[in-house]
C-alpha cells in the first residue's frame, strides 16, 4: 500500500501553457482573413449539338434558328430562314452590345416564344467577347413597377465555329 501512495505524490498535475498559441491565432486569423481572395463563379449551362440534331435541322430547315456571329470587326445577327437580319459594325470602345441587345428585343418581339440562339465565333475571339455576347442574347436589362430587372431574351444558347468568310 505504501507503494501505491508514494507513487501518487510523484506524479503531479502538469497544465498546457496555451498563451503563445493563442497569441499566435490572435494574429494569424486576421492576416488570413486579410488576404484571402473571395470570389463568385456563375455557371452558364450550354447547348451542344449532338449527331441526332444534325439530321433532325436538315428535315426542320424552314424553322426559325437566330445565330449570331462574332467577326472581329462586326457582330452579325442572321437566321437560317431569311439570311442576314443586321450587321453591326464594331466601334472605338469594342463590339455594340447595347445595339445587338435593341436588335434582339426586336427579333424577341416577332418570335416570342422562341427561346434558342446560337452563338458562332471566330477562333481569334477573345473570351471576354464571346462572354460579353452571352450576355446580351441571354437578357436585358428593363424598368418593371419602378425597378431593373433583367428581362429574359434567348437564354438557351449553344456555341460554335464561325465559318470562314
């Protein structure tokens, strides 16, 4: 018994000195915070064409398809029925978009219920562009009851290959 008592007053209580840890998050978490880059990603589904589609628009050619295409001195509007809807030509700041999105709001007014567009770009396109065209075929911004909103144009968009000139 003796043993066992002796061997209880040896061992002693040791606590956790936690001070410089603590003070160590105290300056870590800010600067992490600080530094830390938030960013937001959007994701845009798109339409490609399968091999079923190919044979299935050869049999439905009369039907109404808008395509736009990005040149890199114009945006031209067309369509598979009539041919060229409108040229726009490209100004000092880049491509027109507040006028490829009035042309739009007139093409969206004949065909309302349409809601597919396809977006052909050369292979000298650059990102920005193509995204920027995106934009303004999918929506629009308009006054609703005193408010913006973003009005709906042809959000189902697929893309592709330009032809050659």
């Amino acid at each position: 018994m003796r043993i066992r008592r002796s061997r209880a007053r040896q061992q002693q209580v040791v606590e956790l000195n936690i001070t410089a840890f603590m003070n160590l998050m105290v300056v870590l978490v800010p600067f992490l915070l600080m530094t830390a880059v938030f960013t937001q990603m959007s994701i845009l589904e798109l339409n490609l064409p399968s091999l079923g589609d190919a044979k299935q628009d050869k049999k439905d050619k009369k039907s109404f398809e808008l395509h736009v295409t990005i040149r890199k001195d114009a945006l031209v509007l067309s369509d598979s029925r009539g041919g060229l809807i409108k040229r726009i030509p490209k100004v000092k700041s880049g491509h027109n978009y507040q006028m490829l999105t009035t042309t739009l709001k007139r093409v969206k007014s004949r065909y309302p219920d349409k809601t597919n567009a396809t977006i052909l770009s050369e292979q000298t396109t650059k990102y920005n562009d193509l995204i920027a065209t995106m934009d303004a075929v999918r929506q629009y911004a308009a006054l609703y009851e005193g408010e913006i909103v973003q009005a709906e144009l042809f959000p189902d968009i697929s893309i592709g290959d330009a032809p050659r000139r």
